[in-house]
C-alpha cells in the first residue's frame, strides 16, 4: 500500500526551494528598530491586522471560484462530489485560523516604504541575508515570495486543489468504508493549506513592494505568547520570531536610514545605538531618495 504524500508537505517544501535575493529587508519606524534590537527577534503581526484589506480574502475567493467551477464544468458523483461540498465548508473555517507574518523587500530603499513606515522623519531598512534570518529564526517558519499576478496566484490555488484531491482519493481508493474520515481530514488539511498560502497571495497594487513574508504556520504559537503593539485604532497582536539567542550578538548585513533633516546625526545616533547593544553591521547609511517630508 503506497501512503499518499501529504500535500502541506509538499507545498511548503516547493515554497522553500525558490531562492530569495542575497539580501532582504525590513521596514521599521525608530521605535520598531529599538524594539528589535532590544529584544533580539522580528515583531511578525497577527495577518487579519495588516495593512492590505483584501488579506486572506483574496485566497478564499480563488479557492471558491476553483471550486465552483469544478462542480459546474464537470460531473463529479460520489466521493469527489462529496468532497468539493467538503471543501467548500472549509473554506469558513480558514476565518478562525490565525498565521503571524514578518515583511519584507528586496529593495532597500523605496519611496512608498519610507512613507508607510517612516512617519516623514524615522524609518529604517533593515539588511537580513536570508540563510542568517532562517538559521536564527525558531523552526517551523516558511520564507517565501508574494505573488501578485492573476495567473499565478489561480496556478497556485490550482495546484493545491489538484494536489488535495490527489491526496484524498488515494486514501479512499485504499480504504472505501472510511470515506467520512477521509472527508475530515481533508476539511482540516484544506483549511491549514489555504493558510499557508493566503500570506503570499496579494493585491497587485502592492506589487512594487516586491516583498517576501517569513510566516509561521497555522496555530503554531500559544495564544499566551501574544504581545500587543499600538495601532492606530486598535492594539495590534504579535509574536516575536528570535534573530539570536540572549547571548549572541545581533547581526545585519546593512541598515538604511530613510529621510531625515539630519541625516548625519540620524547616523551617528544609530551607530552608538549599535555599539551599545553590540549589534554587528557590516553598513549604515543614509538613504539616497530626495524626499522631504517636514
């Protein structure tokens, strides 16, 4: 009996095997870069307080158009009709599914990054090379790029149906008096593999942005893990995704500083504020975009 190959698996392992640029970064205000270096980890946001009203529905509303259509274009009986009704209800419970993402971009140095992070006078572009920010970072987390094309994100979400219904008919064929178990895993594999993938699929307005997303899996922390930062209308949750243990000393590749009417102090200060916390960075410089803000 040949056991069928998980899709979850197989869709994280492709994830990882598309190689990120030799240096990534993050966006943070001045209190977002103190806070990273004081507690030695990236703040990865709870994905239904981002900033992109259509996170997550995007994915859904693919998911919900591909199946639609397999009930309408073909004529599926039996078990693989039972499980497109299967899959359709699951998509209500990826609603209750909670993933915790940490962004960023492969360029450093981007005006509508400053603007969003910046506040016109305090942003900073954090240098990470990828195989550091894996290597420090707790396991179980995925990197990965974002895709923004219409045609790619319906391949993706193509894909994992495909592979979902591969997963699930495989088991039934072997054992066809489990069919109502078969239908339950596949009810919870569906929900946790539309939660893996909704962090990559964004609106193509924030295609400039060119970001990959460091994400845990779905319900990987413990709800008394959670911190809360201020937003603007709400506290916002977060995890903390470690960049080093307590003993270790921080380590960037380059941090940016964004617009500033000072920018020689602004450099300075954030030299001192290395040296102090014994961050290692092998560059910190000014940003070279012309835009005043103040």
């Amino acid at each position: 009996m040949i056991t069928p190959v998980n899709p979850l698996s197989t869709f994280i392992e492709g994830l990882k095997r598309r190689r990120p640029p030799s240096t990534l970064y993050h966006y943070t205000s001045i209190a977002g870069l103190i806070g990273i270096i004081e507690t030695k980890s990236l703040w990865a946001t709870n994905i239904w307080f981002l900033n992109d009203q259509k996170e997550v529905s995007l994915a859904l509303e693919l998911a919900r158009q591909n199946l639609d259509a397999r009930r309408h274009e073909t004529t599926p009986s039996g078990f693989k009709l039972g499980l497109l009704d299967v899959l359709r209800r699951s998509l209500d419970q990826v609603s209750e599914i909670t993933v915790y993402v940490a962004s960023f971009s492969e360029n450093g140095d981007q005006l509508s990054q400053w603007r969003g992070y910046s506040h016109g006078i305090s942003g900073y572009s954090i240098g990470i090379t990828p195989h550091d920010l894996l290597n420090a970072s707790a396991n179980g987390l995925t990197l990965a790029k974002c895709i923004y094309g219409e045609k790619g994100q319906t391949e993706l979400i193509e894909t994992i149906i495909d592979n979902l219904f591969a997963f699930a008919t495989t088991l039934w064929e072997q054992k066809p008096k489990e069919q109502d178990r078969v239908y339950r895993e596949s009810y919870k594999l569906f929900a946790s593999l539309l939660s893996t993938a909704a962090p990559l699929i964004k609106d193509s307005s924030f295609s400039e942005e060119a970001e990959w997303r460091l994400f845990s899996q779905p319900t990987m922390f413990d709800p008394t893990q959670l911190k809360f930062r201020p937003g603007r209308s709400m506290p916002i949750p977060y995890c903390e995704f470690p960049l080093s243990n307590l003993k270790e000393a921080l380590k960037f590749k380059e941090v940016i500083i964004g617009p500033t009417p000072h920018p020689q102090l602004a450099q300075q200060a954030v030299e001192a504020l290395f040296l102090n916390q014994r961050v290692n960075c092998n560059c910190i410089r000014n940003s070279v975009i012309p835009y005043r803000d103040w």
